[in-house]
C-alpha cells in the first residue's frame, strides 16, 4: 500500500474509531497529547503513519473494533424466525429514531460488533439471542430514558 493511501486510511479509521467509542474532539485531543511518542502533536494530520497507529492502537484499547466493510448484498436474507425478530426489532429502533441507519449492512455492523459474525445466517441459536435479547434492552433503556425526560 502507499504510504499516502495507508495514511489516508489510518486516519479514517481513527475518525470511525472516534465517532463508533462517542470520543469528542476535546478528549481526543487530550488523549493524543498524553500520549508521549506523539511529541505533544494533537491532530492526525501532523501524526506520521507510525503515529497514526499508535492512535488507532489507543481506540481499539479503549473500545473500537474495526469490521470488514459490509459487501454488497449477493445473497438472500436470513429468512429464520430468530433473525426476522432481529430485524424487526432494528428496524423498530430505527423507526422510533433511536438508530440513525436502518440497513441490512448496518443492521450486519451491529451483530459484527456483537458477537463478530458478519451475517444473520451464520448466527448460531445461542448468538441469535443474545442480539435478540440485547436489542430488547436497548430498546427499553430508550423508552425509560424517554420516560425519565418526561416523554420528550
């Protein structure tokens, strides 16, 4: 790879890393100047590509996980019962405006970052549960929040 592709990507990848973990811009910056091989640099841009990784190395450590990128969808939906409720359910988190993407692929992101399988159909009945369970309890933490606030 060259180096300015792999520097591109690194710093992409920090940039998910970031977002995906809820890290803003203050604490990023807080954690890049902590960090003494980076010479007090705060900014990617001025990072090279070994400083990069080191970064990326931090926001795996506190959390990030990168997935393969989803592929283009050539083959059929997991049409089983256990995976039309995980769908139902994402999509019910999407409708209530809880989950910003409702897709196949993001739906496909979110068991990755569970239970690292890339697709419905290769969910055992005991990971399918536990996606199913967990959608469950996010679903009822948004609606007590919602009630907590007073319904706004």
């Amino acid at each position: 790879m060259k180096k300015s592709n792999e520097r591109t990507t690194l710093i992409r990848l920090i940039h998910v890393g970031r977002r995906e973990i809820g890290m803003d811009d203050e604490s990023y910056r807080m954690m890049l100047a902590n960090m003494p091989a980076l010479g007090g640099r705060t900014s990617s841009a001025d990072l090279s590509i070994r400083g990069l990784s080191l970064v990326l190395d931090a926001l795996k450590a506190k959390g990030f996980e990168i997935c393969p990128k989803a592929k283009p969808q050539s083959r059929r939906l997991a049409d089983d019962e256990q995976s039309r409720l995980i769908r139902h359910l994402w999509l019910q988190l999407a409708d209530a405006g809880i989950v910003r993407d409702r897709s196949e692929a993001a739906l496909a992101k979110f068991v990755c970052s569970m239970v690292k399988i890339e697709a419905l159909q290769w969910l055992t009945g005991s990971q399918a549960s536990k996606v199913i369970e967990n959608l469950k309890q996010w679903q009822k933490r948004e609606v007590n929040k919602q009630q907590n606030n007073g319904g706004t």
